[in-house]
C-alpha cells in the first residue's frame, strides 16, 4: 500500500491509500510511478 504517491505491484497500479492482498506470486515486483512510501505487512 503507497502511503504516498503511486506504484505498480506486478502491472496494477496503486494510488495513496489503495490496498492489495497479494498471494500465490512468485515474483513482486514494485514499481513507483512518482515519488512513494510504501507499507508492506506479512500477514502469514
């Protein structure tokens, strides 16, 4: 989740405060799309 700015998880974007439950990848790739602070929690 990008607490500011604007990423891309695996091809979707994410905007500030946008929320994603990701599984059964494996490979994440993060891309930012403009200056961004992202929270990352492992809820395994």
């Amino acid at each position: 989740m990008p607490a500011v700015g604007a990423i891309e998880v695996n091809g979707v974007k994410l905007d500030t405060r946008d929320g994603a439950a990701i599984r059964d990848e494996a490979v994440l790739r993060v891309t930012a799309l403009e200056d961004a602070e992202v929270v990352l929690v492992d809820a395994g």
